[in-house]
C-alpha cells in the first residue's frame, strides 16, 4: 500500500522545524486466519524460505549464559491419523510471509529514506533514547517490527531492541480494551446486527454466496463466513497476494471462484469498511472514540509532551521526554479506528502496511505548533469542517478535537464504556 516515500513524499517548506513524528501501519502481507480457510484446501502453502524465532534470553546484564536462536518448524506427523483444517504445509494460519517480511525492511528502508536521509531528523543510528517501536499482543506485528527496524537502521537493528506492548488486557493499540457501550452501539448497526443499512449488501450477494459456498464447501450456516465478506475477503486476497491461484471445488477441479467473483468479493468488502467506520452516519464515530479512545489519548499526550520539552529546551529547562519518533505496528481495525475518528473523507478497507502518520512542526517566525496528517503518503482530508484538509492544523486544534471525545487521559473513557 502507499506509504511515506521520498519519490512522493510532500516536503514541508523551511519555514517550519520539524518536531516529532508518530507512525501507525497495518502489519505487512501474511497467510490467512486459520478460521477464514476451507476445511479442505486443494493446494498446501510452505514457509520453509523464512523462520519464526520464539525464544527467550536473559539480557547481558543481568546474566552471562546465551541462548540459542530456536525457531519453529511446522510438519505433520505420520502417526497422527488427523488431518489439519485448511492448508496442509509448514505454515502457521496466520503469520507473515517471506513476501510479508521482505515488505516490511522496505516500509522501515522507505521511512529512514525520508525522516533520516531527506529530512535529517532520524538519527543515522538506533537511539532508545529518540525511537521507539510498539507492537500488539498478535505475534504477527513482532514478525514485522524485526524488519521494519532492520529496514531503518541496518545492523544497529540487530542488536537487543525492546517492542514496547501494553499488557493483553488493555492493549489500546490493537484495541483490546473491552468497551461494552461500544461494542452494543456496533452490534445495533455493524456486523451480525439487523440494521438495513448491514443486511441490504449481504442479501444483494446471495448468489454471489451460493457460488462460493458450492465451490469452498462452506455450509450456508457457517455464521463466520456469513455475517460478513471479511473470511472469504481474508481467503481470496490472502491468495492473490501471494500470486497463488483462486480455489477450486475439493471434489470437482472444474468448479473454481473466478476473478469476477473475487472482485465482487472486495468490492464488498470495501463497502462494509466504508459503512461499518464512516456511511452508517454518527454511531461509527461513537463506536470508534470508544474503543479507540484510549490510543487517541495516548497520541495526544505525546503530542503535549514534545511540546513540553521543545519549549523547556529553549528555556534551559531539562525534561524526561526525548523521543521523536514513535512507531506503531498494528492492525486493520486499528487503523480504521483512527481514521474514522479523524472523518476520513473516504473510507476504505486499509490493506497490508496501510499507513497513518501525524508530523508535528514548529513555525519558524512566531515558535507556534502545527500538525500534518498523512494517510496513504499524502496529505488526509477530513470530512470535518475543524480539521479539514490536515496540512498544518493548529495542533492545539486537533488536541481539542481529541479532548473533547476522550478527555485528557482518556478520562471520559470509562464512563463512555459504561453501559
């Protein structure tokens, strides 16, 4: 997907100084969710040009013994009469893929391209004390995070490098912080609900489900598969990502999903993103503001922070706070939280490595705080009239905006949850 590169990349004039920035993407290309597969695969998917690395080390501080870089290797056993569902091979469903991985140094080599060789502001090295990463409790955003970093800064990456993640419970970044107002103000209108505006594309596609189902062997009351596109979305695109061909019927090779049937697939599939986060009107903010709110608070806060510092800097005053750069690697439902709590002025279902960035800047001539909103590498317009087209906004007047909704702190966010 397009993100901040230096061949597009909109440079802001010398007027301003640049101060922070923070980045949120989707993870990178993976195989598809376990549960969103067929119970019976016509082909097997290997992974056996890349390795998954789950071990644990003491820190050299704190001990002399190493340990060894262990890594998972996926086989079926001969002994084991049962058959996996979905895609035999050496996979895990889901995981980044070799594509995946290659796609995230990319990502991490592209924004150092800018924030460090354009712009001079990343330093040439990995410096904790001016970067940091973040990453969800979903192993996935741990297998992107090493080459986003390898990406950006080489073999400096190498070396012991933290992944801040927030505990499962209340991780605001994927989000999994429960909101039960939230979650029944989408249950009214969003996925499973009976609202008109939810059934009428569902009911539309029924032929264009007979077909998948007659192909996939989905039962018709398979409610996964059928409350929404997003399994067969995850099914098909995961394919065609990865340059693998679109499936056929287990029994009968000559029942295949065709291309126009995958097209219809996404093309819906964008609708329910653009309905679920934007088109069903007021309830898709109040349902992302709780439960995103909490990020959103967070990114406000650090915001403050860099102001804080950059104006006791001036005044000789030390302070705590130091980093310039935030990174967060998250999620689709991360992602379109945020943009429809920014009013994105055109919704889409955000693919692999979708990206959002805030650039904090400082004019030059009266000391002042503005923000620029990328999405997609470009500058974001928002269909609100108080941020409209965010290409230095006042940041004072997008903290407003976030306070008004959260509350500093996210305070306002418990009782918004409260049923």
């Amino acid at each position: 997907m397009p993100h901040v590169r230096r061949t597009e990349y909109p440079k802001v004039n010398s007027s301003y100084t640049f101060e922070y920035v923070e980045v949120m993407h989707r993870h990178h290309k993976r195989t598809p969710y376990a549960a969103n597969t067929f119970a019976v695969e016509v082909y097997p998917w290997h992974c056996d040009d890349e390795a998954l690395f789950y071990y644990g080390t003491p820190l050299p501080t704190h001990s002399a013994n190493h340990s060894a870089n262990t890594y998972w290797s996926v086989y079926t056993s001969s002994s084991n009469p049962l058959a996996p569902w979905g895609f035999n091979g050496s996979c895990q469903f889901p995981q980044i893929t070799r594509g995946g991985l290659d796609d995230s140094w990319q990502h991490g080599n592209d924004l150092y391209g800018v924030y460090h060789d354009l712009l001079g502001f990343l330093p040439e090295k990995y410096d904790p004390n001016l970067v940091s990463f973040r990453v969800t409790n979903n192993v996935i955003t741990s297998q992107v995070a090493s080459m986003v970093t390898s990406g950006m800064f080489g073999g400096e990456a190498h070396q012991n490098l933290p992944l801040l993640v927030q505990p499962a419970s209340i991780d605001s970044l994927e989000p999994a912080y429960t909101c039960l107002a939230a979650t029944k103000s989408f249950s009214a209108y969003g996925v499973g609900s009976s609202d008109s505006g939810w059934t009428s594309h569902l009911n539309a596609a029924s032929d264009l489900y007979a077909n998948l189902d007659s192909i996939s062997g989905i039962p018709p009351t398979d409610a996964g598969f059928h409350v929404s596109l997003d399994h067969y979305f995850d099914n098909l695109s995961a394919r065609l990502c990865h340059a693998k061909p679109l499936p056929c019927n287990a029994s009968n090779p000559s029942l295949c999903v065709t291309q126009a049937m995958a097209d219809m697939v996404f093309r819906l599939g964008q609708y329910e993103y653009s309905y679920l986060y934007r088109d069903a009107g007021p309830r898709t903010l109040e349902y992302s503001t709780g439960s995103y709110g909490i990020w959103v608070a967070e990114l406000a806060q650090n915001l403050r922070d860099v102001m804080h510092a950059s104006d006791s800097a001036n005044t000789g005053t030390k302070t705590s706070s130091g980093i310039r750069y935030r990174h967060n690697i998250a999620h689709d439902g991360s992602v379109s939280r945020i943009l429809s709590i920014l009013q994105v002025e055109q919704m889409v279902w955000p693919g692999m490595g979708s990206e959002v960035v805030f650039e904090l800047y400082k004019r030059k001539v009266d000391q002042q705080y503005y923000i620029r909103v990328l999405w997609g590498g470009q500058v974001l317009k928002s269909s609100n009239p108080t941020l409209g087209v965010m290409d230095m906004v006042q940041v004072e007047i997008l903290i407003a905006y976030f306070d008004g909704l959260v509350g500093q702190g996210a305070k306002k966010i418990p009782g918004l949850c409260r049923l």
